[in-house]
C-alpha cells in the first residue's frame, strides 16, 4: 500500500492555581492512500507457486500534484511511505518492508545531490519446522532515488528470494504506500 498524511497533537492548558483544566487537540488528514497486488495465480487458476529464486515486480504509481511536501515539526508531520507485504496463509507470520520517503516542492532535484542516490530497504523470515532451519524468505524493495516532486511517476522494484524448502502458494500481494 502506499499513504501519505498529515498528523497534529498539542495540548494547552486553562486556568489558574488549583483550577487549570488541560485540553488535548490532535487530528488526522489523508493526503493519498492506494494500494496494488503485483502477482497473482496465471488466468483461471486459483493458486499458484512461486517458485525457489529470485523474483522481482516493478510497478509504479503518479504523486498527485497537489500533495503537500513533506514535513516535521515539533506539534505536526506530513510524511509519505510505501510498503511491501507478502501475505502467507500457510505461516503465521507474513514478511513485510516499509520504507518513509521524502516529497519536496517542485524543484530542481538535480542541485540537491543526496536526493538522486537510489534507496532500498530489506527484511528476511527464517523458516523453520520442528525446530529445524528450512531456509528463508527475503524480499527487497528499491526506489531509484529519495527525492520526489509532485505530479511525477515512482517506479519501484521489489525482489522475493525464496530459499527455503517451502513453495510461495496463493495469491501474493505487493502494496505500495507513500
């Protein structure tokens, strides 16, 4: 899935000596949310395997242009992350990787060199049955650099390394989150 929101919370405080009464105010705004499976069983199958190997599923999707940049403040954030699940019925513990990244105003990313480095970010479950190691699962997501504009297209890559004993089955989901 992918998310973007602003978040709020202060408190203020009213009255005086024994009477002061303290006031909580917080609140939630969704800018953009979405969400996309990336693999799923072959038309007209309701399972399917993925097999022992490396596996990756590029997908994209547009930054609305009237998203607000990003931002931390001591009462306040707007932040944006993308994250990627691997659901699996079979094992109580599904694999997931979330990632935070950083929207700015419309600009020249170009003169600003850290925001063109490519990202990634990694997670890994060992499997295991009856106490022995069967291997493990991992699953890599990569974004070819941190910094966005709003209004432009975010390709994606994410790479599943099965190297356990046991077959991916059913339907996988893939979800991006801003």
């Amino acid at each position: 899935s992918f998310h973007g929101e602003a978040n709020t919370k202060w408190e203020e405080t009213h009255g005086s000596g024994d009477s002061t009464v303290t006031y909580t105010y917080s609140a939630i705004t969704p800018y953009v949310t979405g969400s996309a499976v990336v693999w799923t069983p072959p038309s007209g199958k309701s399972t399917a395997h993925l097999p022992l190997g490396n596996h990756r599923f590029p997908f994209k999707f547009l930054l609305p242009l009237n998203c607000p940049p990003s931002f931390q403040g001591g009462n306040g954030c707007i932040r944006y992350y993308c994250k990627a699940i691997i659901y699996r019925p079979w094992y109580s513990a599904d694999q997931m990787a979330s990632r935070r990244f950083i929207v700015k105003r419309p600009s020249d990313l170009n003169l600003i060199p850290e925001v063109c480095s490519p990202l990634q970010r990694s997670g890994s479950k060992e499997i295991k049955f009856l106490c022995r190691k069967k291997g493990y699962i991992g699953i890599l997501v990569r974004v070819p650099k941190r910094g966005f504009v709003p209004g432009e297209i975010i390709a994606f890559e994410a790479e599943i390394v099965n190297c356990s004993s046991q077959t991916i089955e059913n339907e996988r989901n893939l979800s991006w989150a801003l």
